[in-house]
C-alpha cells in the first residue's frame, strides 16, 4: 500500500496522449513513436499534470501580444525587430440600449425627476472599477476580432490592389450605385479606404500594418458619433473617414462593391476584373462573405449611428439579389435594418430636430422610408406581416430635392428650398430620385392597410375598407405633381433622359402595383368582380414589358399581373362577371408571350432569384398551353389550382431593391 501511494507519476509523450495509449516513455522517443516514425514529435509537456486554471485578468497575457508574435515576422526585410503596434482596443462590458419610449424602465426612472436624492443618467453608460471575471473574456474575444479583421482587410486589400477592380466601382460609382442611400457620402468613403489600402501595400510589413488598421477600426467604431446643428457635410464624413475609419465606412463600400458585381448592368464577362463566369461567382461570393463579416462586427461593438443604418440596409439589399427574395437570410437581414431603425429611434419624432443639421435630418427621413418601403414590399411579395407599421410610427416624409442641396447652409440653402411647395414637391417640374422615395412611402402606407385587408383576422365591413383604399391612392394619385403623371404617350418623347424616364416609369408602377394590390384583395374576398382586377394587371404588365430589361420591375409586378391575367383567360366569361373582347384577349396573350421569352435571360443558374423565376414560367407556360388550346368543355371550373397561382398576398412584391 505505501508503495502503491508513493508511486512517481510519469508522463507521456504527446501523441501517446492525444491517442490516449499507453506509453513506455523512453527518451528521447518512445518505442511506439519510434515504430511509427514520428520520433520528431514525440515530445513531453513541461508541465503535464498541471491543471487548467479558468481565464482571468491575472492569468491573461495581453491581448494581441501572442497573437501578434505568432504571426509576425521575427524581423523585416531589413533585419530589424519590426514595430508591433499596441492592444488597447475593448469591447464595451455592457449593452447600448438605444432608443426607449414611454413604457420604458428608463421612462418610469425618468419620471421619478427630483424626487431622487441622486439623479440617475441612464443615458450614459454605468462607470463600474470593479474587476469581473467577464474583462477578461471581452479581451479575448476583442483579441479574435481583431485577427479576423486583419484577415478581412487583407482580402478586400487584394480586391482593391487590383486597379480593374477600382476601375469597375469607380464606373458604377457614377452611374448604378448613384441611385443608392447615402450616395453623396460614397466618394469620400471610398477614397479615404482605398487610401488606407494603399498605405499597407507599400508597408514593409504588411501584416503589422493590416492589424494596426483592423484595430484603429474597431476603436473608432466603439465610440459614438458627436453630432451639433451647425455641423456641415464636410465634418459628418470626416467622423467615419481618414483616422477616423470605422468599420461601418468599410463594410458599407464593401456591400456596394458586391452589389456592382452582381447588379450591375455594365459588368459581363470576359471583363477585366473577372475574367470567366466562375470569377465573376468567386468575386461576387466572397464581397457576400465580407459583407456578412463587417455586420457582425458592427453588431459585437453594440454602436447605431447614422451610417451603420444605412449600411445594414444595404447590406440587406445586396442579401436580397445574392441569396434571392424568397430566402430567408434576406428577410432576416430586413428585420436586422428594421430593428436596428426602432433601437435607433428613426421612428419617432425628431424632438432635436433643433439640434440637427438640415442634411442630418434629411437623411434619416430618407433611411425611415427606404426600410419602411422595403418592409411592406418584401411583407406583400411573401405574404407575411410586415414588421414595421405607421401606427407606431412618425412618418416624415423627406423633400423633394437632389442630394447636392445638402452641403448648402443659410442663404443658398435657403434659395433651394423656396422652390418647394407646402407639400414638400419642388416646383421646377424636375423629375428628381428623390420624387420615387416620396411616392413610394405614400403608396406604402396604402399598401400596409391592403395587406392587412388581406392577411388581417376577424375584420368587419371589407367592402367599406376595399372602397376607401381604392379613393385613398386614387386620390394619392391625383395629388402628385403633373409633371410625374404624364401620359403613357409622353413618356418616351425625345430629348427626355434616360434617368427621368426611369423615374417616371417608376412612379407609374408604383400606382398601378399598389391598385393591382387593392383588387387582388377585393377579389380574395369574393367581392363582385366587373374586370377591374383584370384591367388593372393588364396595364401594370403593359407597363413592365416597355421596360422589361429590369428584373425587379419582373419579379415585384409582372409576375403577380401576369398570374391574375392568366386566370382571367382560362375562365368562362359567366364566371368572371364580364365579356373579354377579342382585341383586349389577344394584347393579353400577347404581353404573357413576350413576358415569358424574356424570363430565361433575365435571370442565370448563379442569381439567387432563378428559382424563382423558373417556377412562375413554368406555371405560365402550363397556362398559355392551355390558353391556346381549344376549347375543352370539360375544363374544371377552378383552373386557379391548376396554373399553381399564390395565396393571399404573396407573389406581389414592389421591391424598394429598385435604384432609385
């Protein structure tokens, strides 16, 4: 027994361990190691029973230090000890709670007011000096990303060395990418990267000089933005360029760059910057992956501000056409924008308006409507409810005026904004972006009551609430500017550029979407159908096939239109409710001929909405068989069912994934 107890514990060699055999170790290699000629790795911990002390402040090295020494060179290219650049990047300890309205715990602390002996702050963070075992795991992790960003910059640094590639997004930054959020703020942004870029490749380490940017924008971008009203355009960008880079100014030229390689309508290979089909998936792919990255990082560092809005709901966009509107990763990359709008107050009243800057303000109006738009489309196109709603929300509507206006102040500003009237539209009759982003949340707000029409429970009196959407966007309609009503025939007159007619044909399919919407909800309720629903999905679909190089425009109303006319041709006129001439029966086979041979070139095997795509044509192709076959009197009278059609609501998305 005394022996048994005295006995010396030996250690064995690692492999043994690892397989967890028995070792006889010998040195400088065991017999086993020997035999499998591995002797070079049979080696024995310097302290192999000691055991593994949970992670603290006091047991932590630095952060960065281990990390940096086993990546970097031992010396540079001169033979010198390279500079290593100091750890002081760290996560903050406790949440950003953003935004908190009157049912908050921060409302009913608020409204104790000088009945406390101490009044409490919650707007400012809690000071706590006291030492928790969690610092030390927020520095490991800070650690981690840090050396994740080191390996995003380094592969975006590839892109960008690439001077095809700078040549690309410099060409869409003057034309697809003009029609963006936040466009005025993108050629600032992407100098002062591409400059950051430049200085680490003529870095003589590299590696020392990609960690020290990743590091630089991770503590930019955990602190917050100083904002005042008499600061100018110029001062905004300069909080998220030159030293003042943060992750949110990376990420959203990144998701830019991967929209341009996706959407764009200039980019067909063989190009310069991807040479095969395979390249142009490769680069596309990867600007998704990066993309993906910097809004998890934007999201560890817990800090909303005006940029990193605008940068989650292009991220969401560039999520939509890569991964298709019918995935669930777009959907939930929509909720992300949406929650981050509520957690940043955008949906409420501007009560520091005062405070604000008028560029500012415009801006955060044009953010709201973007997402809010975006929300109610994606809502129709899947028949889902939507996750924003008006009734709990300020809707400002954002002027009619070009982004330029935003770096005027007093007297010029002034002068730009005497040519509005006192609805907001400018009365210069110039067809402006900014015209589409108005129109839109207008018809928005009619759209959100048609959805509930149609997906709401126990509602009373439909007929009522059918007739006051139907006057309400007719109404909407007739209020706009004549200038953006034009007629179909003055649409295409010469000397009109192809921005305003693009702008123009938007707006009209704004309209005609949102009736079409309104009499797919009357006739989802069985109310007596006289063709108006007819009538309207033909219109929309004339109007898609005069533009029908955008897909968008396909998919959000041609598809949708084009089900409802196919069902109308495949019944008999005693069931419609009304006699289809000859002459409107043939324009109608007519538009579906055209809308069908164009379906297979809109869309190839690598876009995420080619499924999509392929099911609606193979549907309306079964249709159009059927169409033009004779007569069979024993057709069944619910030929819906057997063209595949959608339920309630879906299928009839107006994407504010347009460019406008």
């Amino acid at each position: 027994g005394a022996v048994e107890k005295n006995r010396i514990r030996v250690p064995s060699c690692e492999p043994c361990r690892l397989s967890k055999l028995a070792c006889d170790h010998k040195r400088p290699a065991c017999s086993r190691c020997a035999n499998r000629e591995i002797t070079e790795k049979c080696v024995y911990r310097k302290n192999p029973f000691k055991r593994h002390r949970p992670i603290s402040s006091a047991t932590i090295i630095p952060w960065g230090k281990e990390l940096i020494s086993s990546r970097l060179p031992a010396s540079g290219p001169n033979g010198l000890s390279p500079e290593r650049p100091l750890a002081t990047f760290q996560m903050k300890p406790y949440p950003n709670p953003g935004y908190q309205g009157s049912s908050s715990l921060k409302t009913v602390l608020h409204n104790l007011g000088d009945h406390l002996a101490v009044r409490i702050d919650t707007s400012r963070p809690h000071v706590n000096d006291q030492q928790s075992s969690r610092d030390a795991v927020l520095r490991a992790d800070s650690s981690r990303m840090v050396d994740e960003g080191v390996q995003l910059l380094e592969t975006f640094l590839d892109y960008l060395a690439d001077g095809d590639f700078r040549q690309l997004f410099s060409e869409a930054k003057g034309s697809d990418l003009q029609t963006h959020l936040g466009t005025f703020l993108l050629f600032p942004f992407f100098e002062s990267l591409a400059n950051e870029i430049d200085t680490i490749r003529q870095s003589e380490n590299r590696q020392a000089s990609s960690f020290a940017l990743s590091q630089r924008l991770f503590e930019k971008a955990n602190e917050p933005v100083e904002i005042h009203s008499a600061m100018t355009l110029e001062e905004f960008a300069a909080q998220y360029t030159g030293l003042n880079l943060r992750w949110e100014t990376v990420g959203l030229i990144i998701t830019l760059a991967g929209y341009t390689s996706i959407a764009s309508t200039e980019i067909r290979v063989p190009h310069p910057a991807c040479k095969t089909e395979e390249e142009r998936q490769l680069l596309r792919t990867n600007l998704v992956h990066l993309t993906n990255k910097c809004v998890g990082f934007c999201d560890s560092l817990d800090t909303l501000n005006d940029i990193t809005m605008i940068f989650l709901y292009e991220s969401f966009l560039l999520a939509s056409i890569f991964y298709g509107d019918q995935s669930f990763k777009a959907w939930r990359r929509l909720n992300h924008a949406s929650s981050a709008l509520f957690a940043d107050g955008l949906h409420e009243t501007v009560k520091e308006k005062q405070y604000l800057p008028f560029f500012l303000t415009q801006l955060r109006q044009q953010i709201f409507a973007r997402i809010y738009g975006s929300d109610i489309s994606f809502a129709v196109f899947l028949g889902r409810p939507p996750r924003v709603s008006k009734r709990f929300c300020y809707t400002s509507m954002p002027l009619d005026i070009e982004e330029d206006t935003y770096s005027l102040v007093g007297k010029d500003l002034d002068q730009e904004l005497a040519h509005l009237d006192r609805n907001g539209w400018n009365t210069l009759g110039q067809i402006r972006k900014s015209a589409v982003i108005r129109w839109s949340m207008i018809t928005s707000m009619i759209r959100e009551d048609a959805l509930e029409t149609l997906l709401g429970r126990n509602l009373t009196n439909v007929p009522q609430r059918i007739g006051d959407l139907q006057a309400k966007i007719d109404h909407a309609w007739k209020d706009l500017p004549p200038f953006l009503t034009i007629p179909t025939r003055d649409l295409w007159l010469k000397g009109r550029s192809c921005r305003e007619v693009d702008i123009l044909h938007q707006i009209r399919l704004l309209y005609l979407n949102t009736a079409f919407l309104i009499e797919w909800a009357a006739s989802r309720h069985g109310l007596q159908d006289t063709g108006a629903l007819f009538v309207n999905a033909s219109e929309l679909l004339s109007w898609v096939i005069e533009a029908i190089v955008r897909p968008w425009r396909v998919a959000s109303c041609a598809l949708p239109a084009a089900g409802a006319i196919a069902w109308y041709l495949l019944q008999p006129s005693s069931r419609v409710g009304f006699n289809l001439d000859l002459s409107s029966r043939r324009r109608s086979i007519e538009n579906l001929s055209v809308l069908i041979a164009h379906m297979g070139v809109l869309h190839d095997p690598g876009d995420g909405n080619y499924q999509l795509f392929c099911h609606a044509k193979s549907a309306l192709q079964s249709a159009m068989d059927t169409i033009l076959s004779l007569p069979d009197p024993a057709q069944p009278e619910n030929s819906l069912d057997m063209i595949g059609l959608p339920d309630r609501g879906s299928f009839m998305r107006m994407d504010d994934n347009m460019p406008y």
